[in-house]
C-alpha cells in the first residue's frame, strides 16, 4: 500500500492551449534540435544499453517523435503514438516516413505482446486519476519479461523544500485574484512510484536520475525562472550553473527533474 500521495501541480487554465499533449516545454526547437537534446538526458545511456537490438520497440506518448527519431538512427525498430495530432504533423513534415501515429496511450490499437519493449517519458503523470491505467496499457503491449523504460517528474529534495510551497503560495496569491488553475501533473517520490510499478506488474532493473547533462537542464531551468538563461533554451544562468555545481557534488537526486525506471514485465 502507498502510504505517500504525489504533489500535484497546477497550470493557469488560460495557459493551457493543448490538453491532448502536455508537451508544449519542447515547443521552440526544431525538430533537429529537439533531437539532439537526447544525447544530453542523462538517462540516454541507460535507455541504450537496456533497449533490445533484435526487438520492436514502442514509444507511448512519443509527442514531436525526438526519441524515435533518435533511436531509429542508432538502428532501433522503434514506432511512435501519440494523440497530439499537430505534434505528429510537425514530425511527418520532417520526415514522412517516420513511424509515429496517432493513437491513445490508455487504449492502443496494438495487439497484446506486440512490443519487445515499450518506453514512456513523462506521459503517465499527467492523468489525474493516476498513472494505473496507462501502465496496464504498457504491459499489455509488452511480450513475456519485455522491458519497460519509464520516466516521471520526480520529488526531489530541493522540491520539498522550497518549490512546492512556492507554487502554492503563488497558485494561492493568483486565485485570490481570479485566476483559474487546472491540473496539470503528479511529482512522484521514487518510493511512490516504485510501488506503483510493482503494483502493475513489473520487475524493477534499475533507477536513475532524470535529467540534462551540462550545459543544458531541466529541474532547475523549469521549477525556477529566475535561473534560465535569457537567450538560450535550457541553459541555466551564473547563479543556476553555481546552484546545479554545488548540489550534483553533494547528489544528483538534489535537483533532477524526473527519475527513470527500467523494469521487466513480471509473470
């Protein structure tokens, strides 16, 4: 039984312009740009060395289709879904023999045990009755012992802290003032959702920190405005930089924005 619930974000429902997708944070790039943003997540490695050569592989939520991009060129047999019809126009306009489809993440058109294995990143999260039915859906998909490669936002300690009662404290302010807010994710603890994988079926591998390699990154560039570099996407300011240094020396798990899991489908 998880005894710890998740926090739950709120985004201003004016802002909200895409509800089929919560990927509008890599809206600005190319695609090509978007792209190479892979090689500097750090859970790439970790992906590439669990991801089976011989197999089919599916990304469930697969947005603009970086990582499917991405893992085809490394020689991956790697299809897409996604319901964000113009995300997928975007990656077709790119290259229109990209695999990627629309298709629903809860409820696919695939077949039981058509996948070797089946990768989601930060998509579960964004359901507000939780992640259950869309991990059943992933191992549904998956053949016998498939693996599963998943990543959510994660709580991490400078979350605890500081972030979460910033953003009530500002959720709180700007409702006072009439704006509406809806939901937009869950902030999982690694235990929480450890759990919650066990819970669905599947074995865990391993776990790592979820986030950019330097110069880029994501936790502290998304939780903080203030430290973002003014011209360049996902680059941190003097301050950021001195914060990300100070806190990667101590730990990683300090200010990652996600974790990622690799599992096996469990009999």
């Amino acid at each position: 039984m998880i005894t710890r619930r998740p926090h739950i974000m709120y985004h201003p429902a004016r802002e909200v312009t895409a509800l089929a997708t919560h990927g509008q944070s890599w809206q600005g790039e190319t695609i090509e740009e978007n792209i190479d943003l892979c090689r500097f997540q750090t859970l790439e490695p970790v992906l590439l060395h669990h991801l089976p050569h011989a197999g089919k592989v599916i990304e469930s939520g697969c947005g603009l289709g970086r990582w499917v991009f991405y893992l085809r060129r490394k020689g991956f047999d790697i299809v897409g879904i996604d319901l964000a019809q113009d995300a997928l126009d975007v990656a077709k306009a790119h290259d229109p023999t990209i695999p990627v489809f629309r298709d629903d993440v809860l409820q696919s058109s695939f077949p039981d045990g058509s996948f070797n294995a089946a990768i989601s990143l930060g998509v579960v999260e964004h359901f507000e009755e939780g992640p259950q039915k869309a991990l059943a859906e992933l191992r549904r998909l998956l053949t016998s012992e498939g693996i599963l490669c998943i990543s959510v936002p994660t709580q991490n300690l400078l979350r605890l802290l500081v972030t979460n009662h910033l953003k009530t404290l500002y959720r709180w302010l700007r409702t006072r003032r009439g704006e509406r807010f809806v939901f937009e994710e869950y902030r999982y603890s690694r235990r929480a959702f450890s759990a919650l994988l066990r819970e669905a079926g599947f074995t865990i591998i391993t776990m790592v920190p979820d986030d950019f390699s330097p110069p880029n990154n994501i936790g502290l560039y998304v939780d903080f405005p203030f430290f973002r570099h003014r011209h360049r996407k996902w680059h941190l300011n003097v301050a950021g930089n001195i914060l990300r240094m100070v806190t990667n020396a101590v730990s990683p798990w300090w200010t990652c924005a996600g974790t990622f899991w690799v599992c096996r489908k469990a009999d």
